[in-house]
C-alpha cells in the first residue's frame, strides 16, 4: 500500500532536489479492497461443520445420555452441496433443500417433520457449507446400523427410522482432517427443549498426534485379532462394534506394511488410521520384483497424496515409564498404575479389548502387559498432514 506524505511540510528556503508529487483527486476516495483473503491458521481452519444427521451411532455417554456418531481422533471427509450422495445433506440454497428431523408425536400420526435446510429453525447455520462423515481412504464403505440406532431413534435419510442390520453405504471420499472430540449424534428437531447437535465445529488439520496401534502378525495379534472394520460383514461389525465404537487406532499388517518411522498414514473404510500402501519400492525391489511387478500401492506410499493424513514419527512400546507400575491406583481409576501394570489407561483398555474379544475371554493384567511389550500393541506417534 502507497504511504502519502502530502502533509510533510517543505524547507521553503532551500531549492528543492526532488519532485513532488501533488495528490491524485480521487486519492481521498480509493477503493480499498475489502476482500478478507486470510481466513485463519491452518491448524485448526476456521471452516464451520455439523455431522452428517443419518450416520450410525457408537458408543452413548452414559452422563447425557446421548450418543457419539464420530469417536475422537477419528479421520473425517465432508460432503456439501457439490456431492450428489449421501444424499439429504447440504445443497445449493435455490434448490430448497430439506432435511428429516424425526416423526411427530403419535397423537399426530407419527408423521414425518421435515426442515428446510436455509430458513427453519432446525435447519443448518448458514456458515455451515458441508457435514462430516467418517473418511474410508478413497474406497466406498459399506456398514450397517445396529441395535443401538433402534434405541437412539437413528432417522435415515429416506426418513424411516433405523433398523438393525440396514444398510448404511458412503462414497468414496478424502480427508480434509481429523476431529479433536466426540461429535454427538444431530439429533435437531427430535425435542422441542432440547438439542445436542453443534451450531458449527472444527476439525484438526496439522498438529502432532497418538493412538494406539495393533500388528496383526505378531505373536498374539492373529487374525482372530483383527478389528478392521470389513466391508458388507454386518457379524463381524458387530464383533469388533466396542472396539471401534470406542477407540481410534492404527492397524499395521504385520506381513506386508513396512511399519517403521517416516512412512506415511492414511484412512481405513472408518476413519481409523492404516499405513498408505502396502511396502516401499527399495523393499519390493530387495525382494527381486521387477519395476513392472511393483503395485501402485507400493509405488504411492513414496509420496503424499490427497489420501495422505499424517507420517509416523515415532512408534512406542517402552512401558510402563516412570515407575507407574508401582503406583497404587484402583478399577476404573482412569489412571495408570497397578491396575494397569503402569500401561496409560487408553492403551491397556485398547489392548485389552482387542484380547477379548478376539480370544473369547477376559485377558489377564499380564497378557495385556506382555503383549504391549511384545510389540504387538502399542502408541504410534502421527504428525499429521492433512492441510
């Protein structure tokens, strides 16, 4: 921007050794773009979202009563007026868009209450663009709403309520970051005193970050032991439905991914975290495979793709640390201590659950302890790279 200096007043008794510039008429008038082209850091962007309303429920908090559609740390996509599915969500406000909200009450018939998107109460804040949805990595996820949906009262976006096993299917899509809480259920227009849903939140784009892992091919970690979540297999959704309801994780394929730091993490069909391809191209070609035999898996685990969320910059299973295992602590505590062999709470609970139900039967204190040491649990250490 011009600095003037009109006012500065002259020595009129010395001859001037510069021009000077006489002000421009319109300079008092001058169109200062008012264009805001920064909007934010690029840590935690300022770019509001609300979850999307159908999504499956995880786990309720027992305190409110309400429940979790997005677990903590999980990877998330967002769909706006420009995805044509799922569909219901935001669109282009000349297209009046609506959104269901529940069923009226059964004096009324139990019909159904509907919300314009831009002008109802119950509809979105116009600084809402997109709703979150867990991210699958570029590959469509197929999952299933449970028992839990019948409870909640889960509405669909055919605007039926939710049945056990029907099916829940979103397209592929992409990261644009990971969320730092739970995001509750939208539940909008279900009560008339009450709501949970956000008028908007934001997700996290670059910071460094932990969650647990599992390695399947260790010593305990045997198929049986596996809780990715599978497409179209509504048992074994159900199975491993505590694990993923509650926790987020990174699963490593002990057989084939190259889990050591500097490779990069990308989004498993739920938003958990999963190694970006299968191997590096120096282990393929140690391996004797030609160039042509090399997968593009391999290939694009080398480079940072708009499927890329994070690098691993350190993996841990030095525990317990400081002499926590001496510390005496009681059940469900919250705390590591005796109770859990000095482990942090999240990662014995993870461990621990992931041993159950994979073995059939509650593990003991010093199964949970020797399988964290073995390597086949531990925490992995992400900086992420979403933005």
């Amino acid at each position: 921007m011009a600095i003037g200096n009109f006012g500065v007043p002259l020595d009129l008794h010395r001859a001037p050794t510069y021009d000077i510039r006489t002000r421009p008429s319109k300079y008092a008038m001058s169109d200062i773009r008012s264009w805001r082209f920064e909007q934010s850091d690029g840590i935690r962007p300022a770019a509001y979202y609300a979850p999307y309303k159908y999504l499956p429920v995880a786990m309720q908090d027992v305190a409110t009563e309400d429940y979790v559609v997005i677990p903590k740390g999980r990877i998330v996509s967002a769909v706006g007026a420009a995805d044509s599915t799922p569909t219901s969500g935001i669109v282009y406000p000349s297209s009046s868009g609506y959104i269901n909200v529940g069923k009226a009450a059964p004096e009324l018939s139990s019909t159904l209450i509907r919300a314009q998107i831009d002008s109802d109460y119950f509809g979105y804040d116009m600084n809402i663009t997109s709703l979150l949805v867990p991210c699958n990595g570029g590959t469509i996820s197929s999952g299933f709403y449970t028992a839990d949906d019948v409870s909640a009262e889960t509405i669909t976006a055919s605007g039926g309520y939710a049945v056990a096993s029907g099916a829940f299917v979103l397209p592929a899509n992409a990261p644009i970051g990971v969320v730092y809480h739970d995001w509750y259920q939208d539940i909008r227009g279900k009560w008339m005193n009450y709501k949970m849903h956000y008028d908007g939140g934001h997700v996290l784009t670059d910071w460094f970050v932990e969650v647990p892992y599992i390695k399947k091919a260790n010593t305990l970690a045997t198929s049986g032991y596996w809780p990715r979540f599978q497409n179209h297999n509504y048992a074994q959704q159900l199975l491993w439905k505590d694990v993923n309801d509650k926790f987020t994780y990174l699963t490593v394929d002990g057989d084939v991914d190259t889990f050591t730091a500097g490779m990069y993490v990308t989004s498993d069909l739920i938003g958990n975290y999963k190694l970006q391809g299968t191997s590096t191209i120096s282990a393929v070609a140690a391996s004797g495979a030609a160039p042509s035999d090399i997968s593009l898996d391999s290939y694009m685990n080398r480079f940072c793709t708009n499927q890329t969320v994070g690098k691993i910059l350190e993996i841990d299973n030095r525990f317990p640390k400081a002499g926590l295992e001496d510390v005496q602590t009681y059940p469900r505590s919250g705390m590591p201590g005796t109770q859990t062999a000095g482990i942090p709470k999240f990662l014995f609970d993870f461990a621990y659950e992931c041993l159950r139900i994979g073995g059939g039967s509650a593990p003991t204190v010093e199964a949970v302890y020797n399988a964290i040491r073995n390597g086949t649990f531990g925490l992995v250490r992400i900086q992420l790279l979403v933005s």
